[in-house]
C-alpha cells in the first residue's frame, strides 16, 4: 500500500508540536525553573505544503492538533503531514456519554518514493490512502470505548486498526461510497465512510492528500479550504 502513514513508527517519523494540545503551557525544566513552551505553530509553518481546515462556513471553535515531521537520512526532520480541530476536542479520558461534536482535517503532502530512515527499504510515495489510514487511525483514537479494560481495550485497538488499515488501502472497494465537497469553493471528490464511532473521507487537494473525520458534525456539509493565517487554530 501506498501509505507513508502507516510505517510511522516502524522508520522513526516523530510528532511535532504537540505541546500544541496542552494550549501552550509553560514547560518545566530540572531545578523547578520553568521556560516558556515552544511555539506550538512553528512546525506548522516549517511545512512545504499548504494547510487545509474547514471553509468560512464553519463558525465555530478552531484548534492545533499535531504535525508528523519524517526522518530521512542526512537530511532534517521534515513535516509530512498534520491535523487541525474544529468544534469540541475529544475527551481524552472516557465519558459515559461522550457527546462532543467535532471535524479534524487531515493535510498530507505528496511525497515520491523515498528511502526510510534505516536506510533498509524504501517509503512508498503518499496517496489518498495514506490520508485515508491518518484519518481512521484518528476517529479510532477519538473514540474508542474507554469502559473496555486494559487488555480488551488493546485487542480492540488492534483490531480495528488492521481494518482501518485494510479499507485505506482499497479505497475502490465497497466499503467507501463517493462524495463531491468544496475545496477552495469548487467541487472535488472523495472516498466517504460512516461507520458506529464517525465519519472518515479521503481524497485530494491542490498541493497536498486530504482526509478528515469527524462525530457530530455532518460531513456532508463540510467544504475545506486552505488555511491563509493559522492564528485562528491557537484562540482559545
């Protein structure tokens, strides 16, 4: 399959920014002294490609996610892709009745084929797919059902991502349907699933791949649109 994201750990890709999702906050350091965190926007603006969120139709709340910076060999950790919030954030830990409404935008940039960070094979060059699996992996990590406990949680997890895994890389197949949303106002296809916990679609942009899920929020109203000033993700 034609998916960076899914050898992620396996060649040392590392996530930046996620102080981000802290909002921020003073980072300690030894001797109890304290320094000001990182700014969480500086590996967003690092990235070679444009980013993308929901259009102006959206109103509501705006907020940073994560940027996935990939090792390559004798060359810095580049941004390959990331993920911006809209709506309410999803509870980290498990409510009974976890009500929360929200729509993440996935931007993946296109990549060629490319050696891992070992050095021992090679990444294959980024797809929808690869916004695809990005996109189920984080409905999955939003909303897995905390009431399991710790060893049935695990063996849910793992499941269910083999078949993220399995449906990202046949995105053809019968387990998507075909949705036509704005991107920068004209119409653009996607690759589109609902399933119990939310929504994942996948599909292209100019510049970048782009994937997005969401609960609560329907995605067929959704329109995205490339993301001319990124200070609208860190209000609070």
């Amino acid at each position: 399959m034609d998916a960076t994201s899914h050898t992620v750990k396996a060649t040392g890709t590392v996530e930046v920014g996620a102080e981000a999702e802290s909002g921020g906050a003073t980072a300690a350091v030894p001797g109890g002294r304290a320094r000001p965190a990182a700014d969480p926007l500086a590996p967003y603006q690092s990235a070679d490609f444009p980013w993308y969120g929901l259009d102006e139709a959206w109103t509501g709340r705006r907020w940073l996610m994560q940027a996935g910076a990939g090792l390559r060999p004798g060359r810095p950790a580049a941004v390959d892709y990331g993920t911006l919030g809209h709506g309410e954030e999803p509870a980290k830990q498990y409510e009974a009745r976890d009500v929360r409404r929200f729509a993440v935008v996935v931007t993946v940039a296109r990549r060629d084929v490319r050696r891992s960070a070992d050095n021992t094979g090679t990444l294959e060059a980024t797809s929808a797919s690869s916004a695809a699996w990005l996109a189920g992996s984080g409905l999955l990590a939003a909303t897995w059902p905390g009431q399991l406990d710790r060893a049935l949680r695990q063996d849910w997890m793992d499941q269910q991502t083999a078949l993220v895994w399995d449906l990202a890389d046949n995105l053809d197949g019968p387990g998507w349907s075909t949705l036509s949303l704005p991107v920068n106002g004209l119409p653009q296809p996607f690759r589109y699933r609902e399933s119990e916990y939310g929504w994942v679609l996948a599909g292209e942009a100019p510049g970048v791949l782009l994937g997005a899920y969401g609960r609560g929020v329907s995605a067929y109203g959704a329109g995205f649109a490339t993301v001319p000033d990124l200070t609208a993700y860190t209000r609070p």
